[in-house]
C-alpha cells in the first residue's frame, strides 16, 4: 500500500511536469510569433515611408514618432505613439516648422515646401491644429490601431 500511494505521488507529480512542460511550449511558441510579427511589422514602416509624406523620426519597444510634411513651411505634424505596459496606446500630436534635419528626408524629388500668402498660410496652420486636436481626442484601445492612425493623418495632412 506504501509503494502504492508512492507510485500515485509520482504520477501526480510527473502529470504537473507535463502540464508545465506544455505551457512553457505554448509560451515559446507566441514569443516566437509575437517576434516574427514585430519584426515583418517594423520593416513595414521602412518600405513604405519613402513613398508618402511622412517619415519614421523613431522607434523602441514601446514607441514610434513620426513626421509628416505639410503643404506649407509651417503646417508639419510630428506624431508619438507610446504603448504602456497595460498596452494602452497615447498619442502626442503637434505641428509646428519642419526640422531642417527632417527637411532631407522628406523632401519629394527635391520640391521644397511652398511659402503660402499669410491668410492662407493662417487657415493651413487652424486645420493643422483642427486635425491634431482630432487625433489627440481620437482613442486607441489598443497597438494595432496605430497604423490605421497613420493611414488618417496622412489623408488628412495630404488633403
């Protein structure tokens, strides 16, 4: 009866190795696939900023900033997405004159950004500052909304 109860111990025992051996694979498994899509993800961004109007400025784990180029001097938006540990996703838009730093990076085929009358340039800078309130008041529940994030201000910027 000893050896009996003893064989039922170790049963239960090596049962729980299993059932943990299972749950550390299945972990393995969505680390690698949270990875994978991270990484296709980043690349993204790098093979398609050249082809619109903005440009990625900087990225981390938790992170992304972006420019986006105005049709005047003065109606540039910059963009910050930060992801909190609660993968919650805040938003900082402003616009403001373009870096010349980012300058470079933007400019489409050599164009520079076109200096506008006063009036028109005053109602471009409204409608910026119209389009980030917009966004700041917008909410994401969540990272994978970010782009489509992108994909709006870059329609709103570009019209």
């Amino acid at each position: 009866e000893s050896q009996l109860e003893t064989a039922r111990t170790m049963h239960g025992r090596i049962h729980g190795i299993a059932k943990s051996n299972e749950k550390l694979e299945t972990l393995r498994k969505d680390e690698k696939d949270r990875a994978q899509t991270t990484d296709s993800s980043y690349y993204k961004f790098f093979s398609v900023e050249r082809l619109h109007n903005w440009v990625l400025t900087g990225s981390s784990d938790s992170s992304i900033s972006l420019v986006f180029r105005g049709v005047s001097v003065e109606t540039s938006i910059q963009l910050s997405f930060c992801i909190s540990s609660t993968l919650t996703v805040s938003l900082s838009a402003k616009f403001d004159r373009l870096p010349r730093s980012m300058s470079s990076f933007l400019s489409l085929g050599g164009a520079s950004q076109t200096r506008f009358h006063p009036a028109v340039s005053g109602f471009l800078k409204a409608k910026m500052n119209l389009l980030c309130r917009d966004m700041k008041n917008g909410h994401m529940s969540n990272p994978t909304e970010i782009p489509s994030m992108i994909h709006f201000a870059e329609l709103r910027v570009a019209r």
